[in-house]
C-alpha cells in the first residue's frame, strides 16, 4: 500500500510526538473508526516515556 504523508499531518506528528513509522503501523495494524466527512481514522497506541508538553 503507497501512503502519502501530508505537510499537515508531519506537523501533527512532530508536535504529538510521533514517527513516521509509527502513523504507517497504525494504518497497517491499528483499528479504524469511521470520522467526519466520510473518512476513517486509524488508531494504534504506543508508549512514549518521555516529557512532552511538560508533563
């Protein structure tokens, strides 16, 4: 399966803290739910052990 990555979604990624690979995982394994205007969110939870937004 090609993905195409968008500007705004490696803005998300690098402001959530997340890889690349981990969005093509979660598109690949993770589960899917239907979301607004038709289109399907995928989730996969990951544990990331570090500081982010000072939490």
């Amino acid at each position: 399966m090609h993905v195409k990555i968008s500007n705004h979604a490696m803005d998300s990624c690098n402001k959530r803290g997340a890889t690349i690979n981990e969005v093509l995982s979660a598109i690949e394994q993770g589960t899917r739910e239907p979301v607004k205007l038709g289109r399907i969110m995928c989730r996969l939870n990951f544990e990331f052990n570090q500081v982010w937004e000072n939490k």
